[in-house]
C-alpha cells in the first residue's frame, strides 16, 4: 500500500530540500573565488585611478638616472634603469627591480 499523499508530498519536499543544500555547498568555492576576482579588480581600479596621479609627479630622471616608468606608476618607487648592452642603434635599458625594458631612440632616423 502506498504512503499517503501527505507523507509523499513531504518525502518530495524532503528530497527537493537536500538537492537545494548540495547545491548551497558547491556554491561557496565558487563564492570564494568570486570574491577573490573582485578583490583583484578592484585593486586594479584603484591602481588605475592612482596612475593619473603618479604621472604628474613622475621624473624620468634623478641625479642622472633615468628611471623606471613601471615601478613608479605601478609603486610610486623610484628605480634607475640599467644599460643593457644591445646591436641596435637605440639605447637599451632594463630596471633591476621590475624587469620593464625601455628603448630608447637615440639621434635621427
């Protein structure tokens, strides 16, 4: 003999309600990383709007040294750049903190 229609009803909400909690706990993984994402992008909003700023105040140059285009818009640090030595008519540069290599132009074309 069958259950009554009420203790089906309950077995079927029973079973619904389960499905509904596995499904809540495969979410929060998934909520994580969401969170992390947005955490990063708003880190790179911020740096975006901070960029503006540090352009103003940077100075290709200190005591002689061209610096680091990188490490001051992405840090507001400033890093000389290295001469690299190269074949290319151009001159060469590589900061020793970031990795950022500069050509730059040098007399005419």
């Amino acid at each position: 003999m069958p259950a009554s229609p009420a203790i089906q009803l309950q077995q079927v909400a029973l079973q619904m309600a389960n499905e509904i909690l596995e499904q809540a706990v495969n979410l929060k993984p998934e909520l994580q990383e969401i969170k992390l994402r947005q955490a990063q992008i708003e880190a790179q909003l911020e740096s975006a709007h901070l960029c503006h700023q540090r352009i103003r105040n940077f100075r290709s140059e200190i005591d002689g040294n061209l610096q680091c285009p990188g490490c001051w818009i992405h840090n507001e640090t400033e890093v000389a750049l290295t001469p690299i030595s190269s074949d290319a008519k151009d001159d060469l540069f590589r900061c020793g903190r970031c990795g950022h290599a500069v050509e730059i132009q040098v007399g005419l074309p």
